[in-house]
C-alpha cells in the first residue's frame, strides 16, 4: 500500500506493440465528454489509445472519485513488449481534496480545535483505501487484458 494515492507498475509482454493496442481498443470506449455517456457501455475503460500509449479510466457504475487515471507507454524489450503504467488521482479530485485539506488546516490553526485533524485522517484514509482498491482492480484487469507479467525488479 502506498502512502501517497499514486503508483507505478512496469509488465512485460511477449506480445507486440500493435497487438497490445488492438486488445487494449477491445476493452476501451472512446472518450466523450457527455453526462451518462458510459452508463450502458460494455466495455470496461473509457480512454484514448493510439500506437506508444494509452490513458483510460474504469468505467464506475455510481460514483467513485478515487478511480485512478491509468497511463501507460509501450516499449520495445527483447522479444515483447514492456509497459509502464503510472496510476494516480485525476487532477480535479486532487485539485478538491488540497482545497478542502487547507481549509481544514486553516480551521485549525484559527480555533484550535482536534477535529479537523480528524477530518483530515478521515479524509486521508478514504482516499488511499478506495484508490488502492480501484489499483488493485485495475492492475489486475490490464495484466489479464495486456497477457502481461510484473517486470523483475
């Protein structure tokens, strides 16, 4: 588990750049801003994918803030392929989340009160569990989707 709600991940694959973008286009809807827009879309993961890289989301039945934005490159390594993925919050909830953190922390400083420092635990320790969940889920969707292996460290 992380400490911060950002990780990085390398996996290797024997198959080819092209092949990943195909199976990767199988799996993702094409963004387009609208409201409701991937409510009955089958697919998992709206994003954009082109030849080097991708940037998608999971498509969330409800509402989850913490869904990480994923953004992988792909490189060439021996035979296969290596992909480096980079998995954070979108800017907007981190952009809200610092907002809300500072107002606390200036509530803080002015009353001398313990609960928003509360708040701000709260705060921190939902984010990461439901970050780190969304991860998890993602990691192991794109290690099956990618046929991918975490890369030796």
């Amino acid at each position: 588990m992380n400490v911060i709600p950002f990780e990085r991940l390398v996996l290797n694959s024997e198959l080819s750049e092209t092949e990943l973008t195909v199976r990767l286009n199988d799996y993702v809807e094409p963004f387009r801003f609208s409201w409701n827009n991937f409510r009955k879309s089958s697919k998992l993961y709206v994003g954009r994918i082109n030849e080097k890289e991708f940037g998608i989301r999971r498509i969330v039945r409800g509402r989850n803030s913490f869904v990480p934005y994923v953004h992988g490159r792909f490189g060439k390594k021996g035979n296969g392929t290596e992909i480096i993925i980079t998995m954070r919050l979108h800017y907007m909830v981190m952009s809200l989340l610092l907002f809300f953190i500072g107002f606390l922390i200036f509530a803080r400083i002015k009353y001398h009160e313990i609960t928003p420092l509360m708040f701000i635990l709260f705060i921190y320790l939902m984010t990461m569990y439901f970050f780190n969940e969304e991860c998890n889920k993602a990691k192991s969707d794109l290690r099956d989707i990618l046929e991918a292996n975490p890369a030796p460290v």
